[in-house]
C-alpha cells in the first residue's frame, strides 16, 4: 500500500490545519461571539424592560397633552419633548461652529504649543462628570442671569458636546488626503479658500457624524439640566425662562410615590431611548458617505 503524499505547490508541501490549530481557531471565535453578545445582551435587557413597562402608557395622549396635577389619571409630556428638542438644537448651536472650527484648527495648524493647549483642553473637558459642567453653569450663567433658563441648560450642553465634536472632527479632516490640499494650492487658491472649498467639503459626512455623536450622548443628560433649565410643567418656549425636558421629568416621576406618575417615567424613557436611536440611524447613514467606508 503506498503513502499518500501532501500536495505540492511548486517544491513547498501544502499541508491542512493540524487538530490543536482548529481547537484553538473554534475555540477563539468562540469566545469572540461570545464577547459580542456580553456587549449586546446589557442594550437587549434594557429595551425589552423598557417595551414591557413603558408600552402600557405609551398613548397619542403623551405626545400631544401636558402634565396632569397628582391624582389625576392621563396627561403627557408634550412640553417635555419639545423642551428636549430645543434645548438639544441650543447644544448644538453653541458647539458644532465652535467645536468644528477648533476641530479644523487643531487639524491644519494644530502642530504648536497653541494647538497642544486646545487638544489638552479638549480631552480633559471630555472626562470632566456632567454635574460639575451643570454647577459650572450655574455658576457662570444661572447666578448672573438670576433665573434658570432653556438658555442655561443649552449652554450646558453644549460644552458637553465641545470634546466630542473637536477630536472628532480633527481625526476626520485629517483622513483628507494630502493631495487634495496640494491640488487647491497648486491651483493658486489661498490655504484659507483650500480649507473652506476643498477640505471641509471632504470631511462634511464625518463632521455630521461626531455632531450627531455628541448630540445623542447629549440628549439623555440629567444632572446638567437640573442647575440650569430646572424644568416646567406648562408650555414655555421662552429661552429666559426655565423649560420643560424629558430626562428631568423622567428622574422626577420616577422617585415620586405615585403609581401614574411612575408609568409614565417609563413611558418617557422608552421615548428617549427611541429618539437616541433615531439620532443613531442618521448617523450609521451618514458614515456609509465618509470616503474609504
């Protein structure tokens, strides 16, 4: 009986995995997949609590009523909402410009002591708790203005999404190819028109995407709101005057003793989480736009 021989591919012997090497390979991807569900399981046990206690009030009356006084069944949070939406879209008047252009400076002439100032900033304003930039505030805004304010809370968060969106949008323009900026300034464009005509537009998809970032980070934020919008159980729409938000609400009907009152702190929270994941969709389209994706 003759030996079967390995296959050759020119004078090298080609020879399948060996037993010990595909208990190992199994092995490992096995405690990949399982590494990847421990990181999914935590979000999946937290949305379907959600959906079970947060469903059963959940009705067209949350969206469009307001709060009802104790004892008395129904109401919503529609000035809660809207208050989130406004004091989300005063974040990010106050921090996409700043956060953008700081984040295009650090990427184009960010090599000196200046540069290393601002990064440094950056990075320790990003593990600063966001109580401390809630008593910062009212400190720097409430106190002086003598009232908590939607403008305050918008402050508030807004310097809560500063870091984010300036280390983001460094990283992002630097992926810009060299070759682009010489092109421009082989043209005879000035390095300032090359910045604003050729490179900005080149990193547009990925300075959405770390604004959208901060903004769903930004958007649940508790601690912030209660030194500086405080909260409203009425329509206001003033920016002077204190506001409605959803994550204030949530925090006060969920400690009150109230059985309603604590349905519908489930109620808004499942709310929030769905306009978090609605900020996360737009932001898994717009990544599929950053060139190299």
């Amino acid at each position: 009986m003759s030996r079967a021989r390995p296959e050759r591919i020119g004078a090298l012997p080609v020879r399948g995995p060996s037993l010990p090497r595909r208990a190992w390979n199994a092995g490992l991807l096995a405690a990949c997949a399982l590494a990847a569900a421990a990181v999914v399981l935590p979000l999946g046990l937290i949305v379907a609590h959600l959906l079970a206690q947060g469903l059963p009030a959940l009705d067209l009356g949350f969206f469009l009523h307001l709060p009802k006084p104790v004892g008395e069944p129904g109401g919503g949070m529609a000035n809660a909402i809207v208050g989130t939406l406004i004091l989300v879209g005063l974040g990010a008047l106050v921090a996409v410009p700043v956060g953008v252009g700081a984040g295009l400076y650090l990427a184009e002439h960010g090599d000196g002591r200046v540069g290393a100032l601002v990064r440094s900033t950056a990075d320790v304003l990003s593990g600063v708790p966001s109580i401390v930039i809630g008593v910062a505030t009212y400190g720097l805004v409430v106190v002086p203005m003598g009232r908590f304010s939607a403008l305050a809370g918008g402050i508030a968060l807004g310097l809560l999404m500063l870091p984010t969106i300036v280390r983001s949008t460094e990283e992002v323009v630097r992926l810009v190819p060299r070759s682009y900026r010489e092109a421009g300034l082989a043209l005879g464009a000035p390095r300032w028109r090359v910045t604003q005509q050729i490179v900005l537009p080149a990193a547009s998809a990925g300075i959405v995407t770390a604004s959208l970032l901060a903004l769903a980070r930004a958007a649940g934020e508790t601690a912030p709101l209660l030194f500086t919008a405080l909260g409203n159980r009425f329509w206001s729409l003033r920016l002077d005057q204190p506001i409605a938000s959803l994550p204030v609400f949530i925090y006060d009907y969920a400690r009150a003793p109230y059985d309603e009152w604590n349905r519908q702190a489930w109620a808004g929270a499942l709310v929030l989480l769905l306009l978090v994941a609605l900020v996360s969709g737009l932001l898994r389209l717009t990544v599929r736009r950053i060139p190299g994706r």
